[in-house]
C-alpha cells in the first residue's frame, strides 16, 4: 500500500511540474499587469524552446552520421530543411544565460529577437522587443531567465520516431499551454480574447472530425483551435502536415500569439499578410475550407442553449 502511495505521489509531481513553474513565475512578476507579464514569459519560452531545437539539431550536424555526413553545422539551411528556425548565436539561449546577471540583460534579449525575426521571416513582426525598457525590473527577467533553464524543452525522441511529431507533444507544448490558460484566467474577461477553455475547443474539434484537409478559423485568438487539431490527427493515426491550417485575427497582440503558439509546435499556418476584422475584411474570402470553426461554434450554441 505504502508502495503504491509512492507512485502516485510520484506521478502527480510530474504532471504538475507546469503548475510548479508557474508559480516561481509568478513570483517574479512583482506589479506588473498579467496581460504585460505573459510577453514577457511567452516570449523566453519561445525563445527557450527554438534554442533546444536548434541545439538539438546542431549535434546531429556535428556528429555527421547518416544523411548528416559532411553536413556544416553552422549552415542556416540545414536547419530550414528539417522545419527547424535558425538560431544566430546572439541568439541562442546559452548566450542569454550567459548575460542574465548583467544590467544589460533587456537589451540581450530585445538584440536577441530582432536577429531571430532577421534570420527567419515567418517570425517577422511576431516576437516581443521590449525587455530593456526601464519599467521591466532586470534582476526579476534574469531570475526569469534562471527558473526556465531549468527545463529541457526538448525530450529526445526514440528510435524510429518522427522528429516532427515528437515535437508537438513534447514538455513545451504542456508549459506553453498552461501559461496560456493561467495569463488568460489572470487577466479575466479580457483573457477570452486570446484563449478559449480546452474543454471547449477538444468539443468542437471532436465535432468537426478534422482528420485531413484545410482548417479555418476566422476568429482564431491564440490558435488554441488548430493545436488541438493536429492533436486529433496525431490521435487518429495521422501526421502533422495532414491538416492546412488557415487563420485570422483581428488583435494585433493576439495574431502574434498565435503565430508563435503553432511555431513552437512545428505547426505551418496561413495568418494572412496582417491582423484583421474577419467580418470587415476576410484575408481568405476564396478559401474553400472542409473545415470551419466558425460553423461548428453555431452548431454547439443550440446544444448550450438547451443545457
């Protein structure tokens, strides 16, 4: 009995490891508003999470064995190949810790980030760049960067597995998606802007059935929709790439969550050229999509009504 004890303490030790975090985060937020802290937050774990990617990557570059042989660890398009972003050295996360106990550390970051968008234009106009201002206390951000080190965001896959998979299922997707649903239960109302409660989003994606096809969503928030869909094709046997993912959202900020919430997952979408009103002006009026999340919104409303 003792024994069993044990192993169920266990396993809620490491199913809460987000929780855990969040909260050593939290500490370090001091004043600030949750709605500001959580660029703050998504933006290393981001950054954090590219870095082991890339790192990843790199070894196998530098082991040149199989397919990698003769492979220049340092060549950008090696990396593009195989859907991982180049990660310039003043970039990568090494270097952040490196300088997290330095006063200068905002602008570490901020230089970090303009090289990531400079070096990979999905990221263009997407990652936040404000670190070094002055309201945005420097000793908390290194402390920040230190609590995240702590975690490997990249589990190694095992033999025969699909890298690709592997990576959207792995420990950044459960701490991205924590974060998400804690920021928008912090900033309240205003947090359904950007987040929709999973247990919504697993009922509609269950509705529409998404195994292969286009995806729309024309009010996507931080692409919470399409993450549990490639979730649903995993699940059925599929592979990510089976779904073409399409979206728009009329907050600027809330575009830029997106976009990175389905990078970090290796998730290829179209966001269109820039955020826009959906009902003023569709960036993908020609779009036939199998699959609409609007449409199956108006078919769960009647089922709620009746609740």
């Amino acid at each position: 009995m003792a024994k069993a004890a044990s192993k169920n303490s266990d396993s809620s030790a490491n199913i809460g490891f987000e929780a855990k975090l969040w909260l050593a985060a939290d500490k370090l937020r001091n004043n600030m508003d949750a709605a500001e802290y959580k660029h703050v937050v998504l933006g290393l774990i981001f950054i954090k999470y590219i870095s082991d990617a890339f790192e990843e990557m790199r070894a196998k570059l530098i082991a040149g064995k199989g397919d990698y042989a003769g492979s220049d660890p340092e060549d950008a398009d090696e990396y593009r190949a195989e859907n991982i972003f180049w990660v310039p050295k003043e970039a990568r996360w090494l270097h952040l810790m490196a300088s997290a106990k330095q006063t200068t550390i905002g602008k570490v970051v901020d230089d970090a980030m303009v090289a990531l968008e400079r070096d990979n234009p999905r990221l263009k106009g997407v990652l936040p760049k404000d670190y070094a201002r002055p309201a945005l206390d420097k000793h908390r951000l290194g402390e920040l960067i230190d609590l995240i080190s702590t975690i490997t965001l990249i589990a190694t896959a095992t033999e025969g597995e699909d890298a690709k998979s592997h990576r959207s299922v792995d420990l950044l997707g459960r701490v991205y998606e924590y974060f998400l649903t804690r920021f928008a239960s912090a900033e309240g109302k205003n947090g359904g802007q950007f987040y929709t409660p999973s247990c919504v989003v697993r009922v509609i994606v269950e509705m529409l059935a998404p195994y292969k096809g286009r995806v729309y969503d024309p009010a996507c928030g931080s692409g919470g929709m399409f993450v549990q869909s490639e979730k649903f094709v995993l699940e059925h046997g599929g592979r990510i790439g089976d779904l073409s993912i399409y979206g728009q959202e009329s907050n600027a900020t809330t575009r830029r969550l997106a976009v990175m919430n389905l990078a970090i997952r290796g998730i290829g979408a179209d966001f269109g050229s820039e955020q826009a009103d959906t009902f003023r002006r569709d960036l993908h009026k020609d779009l036939k999509a199998q699959f609409v999340i609007a449409k199956a919104f108006e078919d769960l409303l009647p089922l709620r009504a009746s609740a």
